[in-house]
C-alpha cells in the first residue's frame, strides 16, 4: 500500500521489505534448473531476526554463521608460508580473528622446475584447516594454487615468436596440474605474474623472463633487454588454454597494476576480459584496519585490479591487501576473498556458473548485477538482519510503535 501503513511513513523499512521480498523470491530461481542442490558455501547471514528467520534462511540453504567479515560473502584468507592460524575448528583468521576463509598456495615454481633451486611455498598445515572449514563446518572457499609462472625470456627454447611463446605457457600449465597436490578445491589456478626483483630464494631472474631474455633459464644473464608485449601475452594464453583443455580448473592471474602495465604495456595485449584476477597491494604493511568489500576500513585504501578489470566485475575474486609486493607485516600474506563470486567447476571461465541478471532487485534500491545463488541469500540475510533490529528498537504493532 503505497503511501500508507506501517512502511509508507518509513521509506528505509519500505525498501527493506522489498529488498528482502525480492531477494527471497529469486534465490530459488538461482538454484533452479541446476539439478541437486549442493551445500551453500560461500554466502553468510551473519545474524538473523529470530528462529523463524533462521529456520527461512537453512530452508533456503544459507548459512547461518558469522563469517567476521564484511559485507557478507566475503572472507578472510592467507597465502604462501604458514600463517598462524588459532582454534581448532572452526579455524579463526590469524591475527585480525574472523573465521578462516581460504588458503592459496605455491603448487609449483618454474625455477623449481628447470632445476635453478626456486623454493616452493606451500604450508600443508594451513591447506588442512581451510579445507576443514569448507568441508566441514561449511565456511570459506576451501584450498586454492597458484604457478610461479615465467615469462618468455627464460624458456629454453625461446626463438622470438607467439606460436614458442604459447608453447611455453602450455608447457608450465602441464606442469603445474602435474604438481597440484590433490587439495585444491578452489575451481581457479592462479599464473603468479610478478617482477620480483633481486629474489634468488625463489627465481634467478629479478623479472622472472617477462621483460628480458636471458641466456639460459638459471642463468641470471641478460641476452636482450625487450620482449614485445604480444609474445608475453602468448604465455598467458597458452597456460590458459591447457588448463581449460585438460581439466575443470579455470585460469585467474594474480598481479597489480603497475606490474601489469610494466609486462604488458597498456595495449590490447594487456587486455583480459574473461580471466579471473587476484589483485594485490604493495604497500599496506599495517594490519590496524582491516577490509570490507575491496576497502580498507576508515581508509582510502582499496584494491585496484588489472587488464581493464575493475572490482565491480565478477571476475574480480580475491585481493592481498597485506603483505603482497614484498612489503612486510610482520606475519606474512593476507586476503580478501569475495566468495560469493567463486565459479562453480566446470563452468565458463567468462561468466560464473549459477548466476542470473537479476533485473527486478533494482525496484527494490538494489543496483542490478550478476548475482550468484550464495550471493542472494547474503543479501536476504543482510536485509532481515536489519530489518529485525529496527523492528526490536521500535516494537512496531500495526504501524505504531509501542512505548
């Protein structure tokens, strides 16, 4: 009743109730058509209006849980070397708290595998309490991996061309799934693309052969200083198309900006709709404030992502917002992961899979965008959340509050 009742004289409430009414309406059209529902496992309520609430929201296959992130849908996750993580299931974030949401490690390093030493980082123990939580206790995103992945220049058989250069890339694709260890449920493997400077623990070459071509791969000796971004691009190509061809993962790259534009330029060769991204940020090394979405709380720190991708893209999916581009915290890497966007295994790598355009969500003051099915009962949650709190603070019975 427009104008009237108890939600006309209160334009919030009134957009509440239609967020939440559309919202409810929808999650089932998500899941509809795609066969035997599975466990929800990337969107959070983090707390509802009563146990008839709660009782909707399980209905509906949405956690009931606090995921100690913010907005809902996200989580708190680490990377590379072990990380403390406290508890013993469910696992907690180290150091900031929260529950833990995801680990991603090293699977392989090129340097490894051309034998020129080149560490590898993976910390079983934290792949163990990320996978526990997934699995078990239905939080976060589970285990992911990633390649430290060579650019052009320090392939053995570099001869200048795309059709090498793509070889290449297929070469190190094989030989990352070769190297997974059997943990990683996460549907994407991430190519590491970085400069990373004087680092001999891991690689021999400070831009690890994107930039430069060297005289052999463990060398550490320049041949030629440029190499044109088109046959950098080739690598990433290749890598991509073998691990679609070869197996249910989906190919994401992990870089900044900066980076990005220094290997690739900002031509169309730097382009990549389509490809997952995991983004980082070089300087933040203090852990005081911690993120919501793709910002840092009471800051102007956000993530900044890469290729013409920005964070409202669906293909925007994780962030280091510590401890990335070697800046130190004290403790090591930690992320943020928006797993509401996470893509089903088997989908399409441009579009995640269980999404729909969700046209009417705007009628409710909700800006249109691809939701997944997690996603939507997140933001169900989030609406009753809201709602039950404004509802208890005025007692409302027919429209009056009760004093």
């Amino acid at each position: 009743m427009s104008g009237s009742g108890w939600t006309g004289s209160r334009p919030w409430l009134s957009r509440l109730v239609k967020a939440v009414g559309a919202a409810a309406f929808l999650l089932p059209l998500a899941a509809a058509g795609q066969g035997p529902a599975r466990p929800a496992t990337r969107g959070t309520v983090a707390a509802v209006a009563g146990s008839a609430a709660r009782g909707a929201a399980a209905a509906r296959g949405v956690q009931v849980v606090a995921a100690g992130d913010s907005p809902p849908g996200f989580w708190y996750g680490t990377d590379s070397f072990t990380m403390p993580v406290t508890g013993t299931g469910p696992y907690k974030e180290p150091v900031i708290g929260g529950n833990y949401g995801g680990y991603i490690g090293m699977t392989g390093n090129w340097a490894h595998w051309q034998g020129c030493g080149g560490e590898l980082v993976w910390s079983a123990t934290d792949a163990s309490q990320a996978a526990t939580n997934f699995s078990t206790s239905r939080m976060g995103v589970g285990t992911a991996a990633y390649w430290f992945m060579a650019g052009p220049g320090v392939d053995p058989s570099y001869d200048g061309t795309v059709a090498e250069a793509k070889q290449w890339g297929q070469r190190q694709a094989a030989r990352a799934l070769a190297d997974m260890r059997g943990a990683e449920n996460y549907p994407v493997v991430w190519m590491d693309v970085e400069l990373p400077g004087n680092a001999p623990r891991f690689t021999p070459a400070p831009d690890n052969g994107w930039n430069a071509v060297y005289t052999s791969p463990c060398s550490g000796q320049v041949k030629t200083q440029h190499i044109a971004p088109d046959i950098d691009r080739g690598v990433l190509d290749g890598f991509a198309a073998y691990l679609t061809a070869h197996s249910g993962y989906k190919p994401g790259v992990y870089s900044a900006p900066p980076v990005w534009t220094a290997i690739f330029g900002p031509g169309s060769a730097s382009k990549i709709p389509g490809l997952y991204e995991w983004t980082y940020t070089a300087e933040t090394s203090s852990l005081t404030h911690h993120p919501s979405a793709w910002c840092l709380k009471s800051t102007s720190t956000c993530a900044h992502f890469f290729g013409g991708q920005h964070g409202s893209d669906a293909t925007a999916l994780m962030w280091q917002w510590s401890g990335g581009g070697g800046t130190s915290n004290g403790y090591g890497d930690f992320d943020q992961i928006d797993g509401a966007r996470t893509p089903d295994a088997g989908g399409q790598a441009d579009v995640p899979a269980r999404t729909r355009a969700v046209r009417p969500l705007a009628g409710a003051g909700l800006s249109p965008r691809i939701w997944s099915d997690q996603a939507v009962g997140s933001r169900v949650g989030q609406a009753v959340e809201v709602l039950g709190e404004h509802l208890a603070e005025q007692r409302l019975v027919r429209g009056r509050p009760v004093k």
